[in-house]
C-alpha cells in the first residue's frame, strides 16, 4: 500500500480557498486517490476520488500532476463547518484485497 | 437500514471484562472494516472481511481481539479482557466492495465509544 505525507495540521479563515496537499511518491499504476472527511464525534466520510488530472464535485476538486506523486484537495470558500480532519488515502480499487488505511490526517482549523 | 448501525453507541466496562460490539453493515455491502480511534488520533484498521474471503486480521493489536462476520451481513469485534489501553472508538464502516470505481467508498457508523475503567 502506497504511504502518504499529508501536514498535520492547517488553519485558514472563512471565505478563503484551502488546498491541502498529500505526497505519495510509490503510488502504483492501479491506486487512486482517495479523500475523507471526518467531522469531531462522527465516523469518516467520502469526500471525492480520482486517478489523474482534476475531479470536481460539489464539494471539492482533487488535482492530481501527470506523475501522480502527489495529489491537491481543494476547498473553495470555506466555513467554520469545514474544520474537521482530511484524509488522503491512495490504494486499489481493482484489488479482491482492497482494505482502506487511514494516515494521521490534516486537521482543518477554519477561523471565522 | 439506510446506514451503517452500531452498538452500544457508549460501553463503560471494568478491566479485565469481555465486552461485544455490534456492526451492522448496509444491506448488499459485501467489504466490512473495524478501526480504532483513540482520542485525537488517526483511525487505527483492525480487521477487513470481502464476502466469503478469509478476513484480513492484520491489524487487531493482539489476541484478545476477535471479529466475526455472519451470513456475510452483521459483525462482532469481541475484546476479551479489556485492558485501560483499548479504550477508544471502534468505527466500522462498510462499502460494496471490489469493482469498479467507487465501489469501495466506505461508509462509517457513528462508532462505539469504549471506556474500560
């Protein structure tokens, strides 16, 4: 399972655009990249995923460069209900033995 | 039901006892996970089922620690002699498994906050 490197900790202010990034300098040919989001008191949950370029939906964008080495998870114009923690996960979708590892996580601090 | 249920929401047990706790996945998920989280750290995993496979134990901390999954639907993590250092919330979250994207977006339940005293 590829390792990911993701800061430990941000703060930001309401309103602002916050971009957290992780490294995965193993990924495989067959890993996707994969965010969570967990709020205090509450189980993780799935934010966005891709393989390559940018995805977007209506909560964030994921950019990932053409090597694949790291990857950006976008949050536009963020609230005080965006502090929680993030997740970066890379691993295979394709695989019977697809377990889902969680790192330390970025912890989002959002001021208001 | 709509999502993953878990229970006891909360448990207080003394050390030294067993204690069970209860996952109940969503219906047609075939992947379950437990993980560990301890206050203010990242999410710990203990142990994966993918429908009739073997379970991935890799990550349950020591042999007090046991899970099954039954009729591959419901789930029970089983701690036996509870020891101050398991106290901690036990997610588990289940997905539907294999291919092809996105299937193996997990969805957690509210987890069971242990408290061994």
């Amino acid at each position: 399972l590829a390792k990911t490197t993701q800061p430990i900790s941000m703060d930001s202010y309401e309103g602002q655009e916050v971009n957290i990034t992780c490294s995965h300098n193993n990924i495989a040919t067959n890993d996707y990249i994969t965010w969570y989001q967990q709020f205090p008191s509450q189980g993780p949950r799935f934010i966005i995923q891709g393989y390559k370029t940018k995805v977007t939906n209506e909560v964030a964008s994921l950019f990932i460069p053409a090597d694949r080495k790291s990857s950006t998870l976008s949050l536009p114009r963020v609230s005080l209900s965006d502090t929680a923690v993030y997740y970066c996960l890379v691993g295979a979708l394709y695989s019977s033995a697809s377990k889902i590892i969680f790192g330390s996580g970025t912890r989002l601090s959002i001021r208001p | 039901g709509a999502g993953v249920s878990q229970s006891p929401s909360n448990k207080v047990t003394e050390k030294g006892k067993d204690v069970e706790l209860r996952c109940d996945p969503i219906s047609g998920h075939t992947a379950l996970y437990w993980y560990r989280q301890s206050l203010g750290q990242g999410l710990e995993f203990l142990i994966y089922f993918q429908g009739n496979s073997a379970p991935d134990k890799s990550g349950l901390p020591s042999d007090r620690f046991s899970a099954e999954r039954t009729g591959g639907s419901v789930s029970t993590l089983t701690i036996q002699r509870t020891q101050q250092e398991d106290s901690a919330v036990y997610l588990c979250a289940s997905s539907l498994g294999g291919t092809p994207l996105r299937n193996t977006e997990a969805f957690f339940g509210q987890g069971t906050r242990l408290t061994v005293v």
